[in-house]
C-alpha cells in the first residue's frame, strides 16, 4: 500500500515553506491574460487596436439584400426624388398603395409626392386616330421623399415594389436637371405621335393628294413628326415626305409580303427536296452498275 504523504502543518517548527517572489507572480499574471486574449475575439485581443469604422451620422445600415451586401440609406432632411423599381403594369396601383400607407402610419412629413410619368400620345391605327396616355418609363414610378429608415421601409414593403434605383444597394436621388427633364416631357402640350411602321416597311398614304397610294418608307424623322415614303409613279419610284398622321402601316400589303416570303422559302425546301432526290438516284445507279462490272469479272 503507497504511503500518503503528510501534509505539512504550519505550526509545525521544522516546516519551511517555499518562497513566493513577486516578480514570479507578476509573470504567472502576464501569462494567464495571454492565454484569455487568444480564446476573445479578434477585435478584443489588442487596446491599441483601432475602432471599427463607424458610418457617419447620415449613413444609416438598415439590413441587407438577397446578395449580402449591405443596404445603406443616406439620411435627409430635406425631400428629393427617387426613383422605385416596380411591377410592370401596376405602377398606379404601387403609387395608390403608397399614399394610403402613407396616410396610415403618418408619414406625410416623410413623403410628399408619387407621380408615374406618362406622356399622351397620339396613335393611329386602321385609319383611325386615337389619344393615348402612355408611360414615360413602364416599371418605375417617382417618389418624393425625405429618406429615412421609415420612409425607406414604408416604400420598399409596399407591395409591387421590387427595390431603389441607384448604386449598389445605395437609394441614389435623382439630380435636379433631371426631374426638370422628367417634368418637362410630361407637360408638353403637343402629343407625342407613336407609330407603329419603320423603315423598309409597306405604308398607305391616308391623307392629303396622294390619298391611297402606298409606299416603302425609306426615313423616319422623329424631331419632326415626318416620313419620307417612296412611291411608284409610272413604274418610277419618287421620294415623297409625309407627316406621320398622314400614312398608316399597310397590313394587307406586309400580310402578301409575309406570305411570299413564306412561298419563297416552301420553294426553296422543295428544290432541296428535289435535288436530295435526284443525287440519292445518281448515287444508286452509280452502285448498281458497279455491281453488275463485279458480276460479268
């Protein structure tokens, strides 16, 4: 059986006690803290380290996107326009949804306006003239707002909207001069003529003296509204320059141009047809008289 070792009793005279320096403990100290700052995280290891870098005042990290990069808005006091991505085709019903929120949770100091712009035109179609209000930019509508974290959450969760337009996952504003462009092109007063031809295609002449004649439009002037179209006088083609009201796109004659076209190419499969045939037929007479020199050798 191992002999247990007796503990030493400090009454005891002949006990002498080991001596404890304290520059050891010192030591023993420094140690122990290099051993806890190894197991804390990298940002606490070092006092002299420096700080994390803290955003300014106006910058405000609200979260991040589907991609993990960090969505940061820029605080203002005063309103600017954004513009905000949206379903195509239901920019009025975004932009009714937005003021009803607006109004339910008191945001009417943090935005002021929603526009979708859009711009009349004037289309033609069948020889019949008719005004239509067309959006100047189809899935984006304009907001204008002073950006905060509310504001930025109220509209970026209404639904329909997918998002901000601007740099990275930073909401840019629009510039000055171009909201003055926006705003201008949504108050011209005269109406913007869509039309539905391009050049190299078959055209009717619908008005003024050379009513019902057609044409091939050869240019297209759109700062003017005008058509150079030529027509076929007396087996002769002559450049005529029309307003974009005055002719409309000749559908019977692009319906016989896409028919041609497609007899046009049945030919075409069909002479292919024919020549695979006549070579098929080369090719087995060829073998057959090969056969019969094989037979008679």
């Amino acid at each position: 059986m191992p002999l247990r070792r007796a503990r030493p009793r400090y009454d005891d005279p002949e006990y002498e006690p080991t001596p404890v320096y304290l520059d050891e403990l010192e030591e023993e100290r420094k140690k122990a803290s290099k051993k806890s700052a190894r197991k804390r995280p990298a940002a606490r290891r070092k006092k002299d380290e420096p700080a994390d870098e803290v955003e300014a005042p106006d910058h405000v990290v609200i979260g991040t996107n589907a991609e993990g990069e960090r969505i940061v808005i820029h605080e203002d006091d005063e309103p600017q326009w954004y513009v905000v991505h949206c379903y195509s085709g239901y920019e009025n019903k975004v932009r009714q949804i937005i003021e009803q929120r607006r109004e339910t949770l008191g945001l009417q100091d943090k935005i002021f306006d929603i526009i979708v712009p859009t711009q009349e035109e004037i289309e033609v179609r069948e020889g019949k003239r008719r005004t239509v209000e067309r959006r100047v930019f189809p899935g984006y509508i304009l907001v204008e707002m002073k950006m905060s974290k509310e504001s930025w959450s109220m509209v970026r969760n209404t639904p329909g909207v997918t998002g901000f337009v601007g740099t990275g996952s930073h909401p840019t504003p629009l510039r000055p001069d171009e909201v003055a462009q926006i705003v201008r092109r949504m108050e011209s007063d005269a109406p913007r003529v869509r039309i539905d031809f391009r050049v190299g295609d078959h055209v009717r002449i619908i008005d003024g003296p050379f009513y019902d004649f057609s044409g091939t439009v050869d240019h297209i002037d759109l700062d003017r509204n005008k058509v150079r179209v030529m027509v076929s006088f007396f087996g002769r083609e002559t450049p005529v320059e029309l307003d974009f009201l005055q002719v409309e796109k000749d559908y019977q004659a692009e319906r016989r141009k896409e028919e041609e076209k497609e007899r046009e190419k049945e030919r075409e499969r069909q002479e292919k047809e024919r020549q695979a045939e006549r070579a098929g037929k080369s090719q087995r007479a060829e073998r057959s008289t090969k056969d019969r020199s094989a037979n008679r050798s």
